[in-house]
C-alpha cells in the first residue's frame, strides 16, 4: 500500500473529501491494511487526544457527493450568520475555516437530544430483502470487496472529541430510503456502547466498524440479534440462515460492515 501526505492545494480538489484529509492511500491490497494504518495514526496521535481519524470506504466519488447533499439539509446546514459569503475557493486557509464551521455545526446537532433517534427506530426506516442479508453476509466474509475497484481511499484527521462524532465529518444518508446521518449516528452509538465496535470509516453504501478483539461466540450472536431487528426481512424465515452464517463468521474477525443505503446490496 501507498501512503501519501495530502498537501494544501490538493486539498482544494473535491475528491480528497475536505481539507480535514491528510492521506491518500493507494494501492491497497487489503482492509486489514487500511485498518493497521489509522491504528498507527492513533498511537501516534495520541498526545492530541482532541482528534480522531476517519477514512472514506467505497467509492468516495459518490460518497462525498451524497454527502454534500445531506450536509445540506436544514438540520446540518450551519445558521447563515454571513461569513460563508466571504469564502475564498481559491484559498485553503478560507476554505478551511468554513469546513470547520460546519462540522462544529454537525456535531453540536448530533448531541441535540431533541434530534437524537433511539437505535431501534431503524427497524422502521426500510424493509430488507433477502439480497440485503446475502449481501451483509458476504461483504463481512470478504471484506476486501468493500475496495475492490481500486479507488483510493482518503483519511481526515477530525477535531471530534469521540469516536461517534466522526461521522459529522462525511455526514450521509441521503435517500429517502436511505439510513440518515442521525439514524447512522444512532446506529453508530449503539453497536460502540453495546458490542464494543468503534465506527472507522463510511462510503457510499456502507459503514466500518472495528472491534478492540473479535467477538466470541455469544457476543456475535447478541449482535446478530440486534442487526435482525433493524434490517427487518420480508420472510425471516428465508433469512434465518443467513443470519446464523454472520453470527458463524463474525468470531473470526475484527471488523463489522453493514450498509445504510436502499441500494447497497448492488
């Protein structure tokens, strides 16, 4: 894997996500690669403990377009208080200030209780297909595929003061019948607070997780359990194996990923 430094100007270019990016990474042979790259970022952080690294999944180019989208909905977009007119395009520096702005804006919205969504409430957000549950099944088998078409993948280093707000950086979910930012907020909380998986990273159609050690057998099957109830099958009869072969594969691996779109079984 190549690991390069994003320097200023090419934060400037919409593809390198925001000038929150610091890496570029290219040439990927695996997730595991990705993943013992933001652990080494971490260690050596940590003298700065008031930042915290999130990296894009699949194709960034859409992601971070449904992301401009969703940024753009009332409850995300900044108060017009009259500074966003002042941006310089041109300047990373301006540019800057105003991206910081609205991620100060996206966190403090995520902790508003009154914005807040209980977990379960995903339950009701879409009904899941039989192709849905094939397709959490086999992306956790493979994960690799999450980065099979040799996009590059891009890393920010985030003033987020916890690893569930670092979603306010590439905040999405923007179909109707999509997941929001605030249900994959909730999302996010719950499988951290319940199972022990702190969220790394988000692409068009899914959401990366990581565990400290894999789950055993019980604590894969507890979330197997939850993850059921809030991707409801159309015959959850027809979907009970698949759900039994995720709670088999889970204790041999660190990572979790599930989707957030409609479409993200394509």
């Amino acid at each position: 894997m190549q690991i390069a430094t994003v320097d200023i100007d090419e934060k400037l270019r919409s593809n390198t996500v925001n000038t929150f990016t610091c890496l570029r990474l290219s040439e990927i042979a695996s997730l595991a690669e990705v993943l013992a790259c933001l652990d080494d970022l971490r260690r050596r952080d940590q003298q700065e403990p008031g930042h915290r690294f999130l990296c894009t999944l699949d194709d960034p180019g859409q992601c971070c377009y449904t992301s401009m989208h969703a940024s753009g909905h009332e409850r995300l977009e900044p108060p017009d208080d009259g500074t966003n007119a002042d941006v310089d395009y041109d300047d990373p520096v301006s540019v800057h200030a105003s991206e910081a702005r609205q991620l100060a804006h996206v966190q403090a919205q995520l902790d508003v209780p009154a914005l807040r969504h209980d977990w379960q409430s995903l339950a009701q957000a879409r009904l899941s297909s039989q192709a849905d549950v094939d397709a959490l099944v086999a992306m956790n088998r493979d994960p690799d595929r999450l980065l099979a078409n040799d996009d590059n993948v891009y890393v920010q280093r985030l003033p987020v003061p916890r690893d569930d707000l670092l979603i306010a950086g590439l905040p999405n979910g923007y179909f109707s019948a999509d997941w929001n930012v605030f249900q994959n907020h909730a999302l996010i909380c719950h499988l951290e607070a319940a199972h022990g998986y702190r969220f790394f990273g988000i692409g068009a159609s899914w959401l990366g997780f990581v565990r400290a050690q894999a789950p055993d057998d019980a604590e894969a099957r507890a979330l197997v359990r939850d993850l059921a109830m809030i991707y409801p099958s159309e015959d959850a009869g027809a979907a009970a194996a698949a759900w039994d072969a995720l709670a088999s594969l889970l204790p041999g691996r660190r990572t979790l990923l599930l989707g957030y779109t409609e479409n993200f079984a394509d």
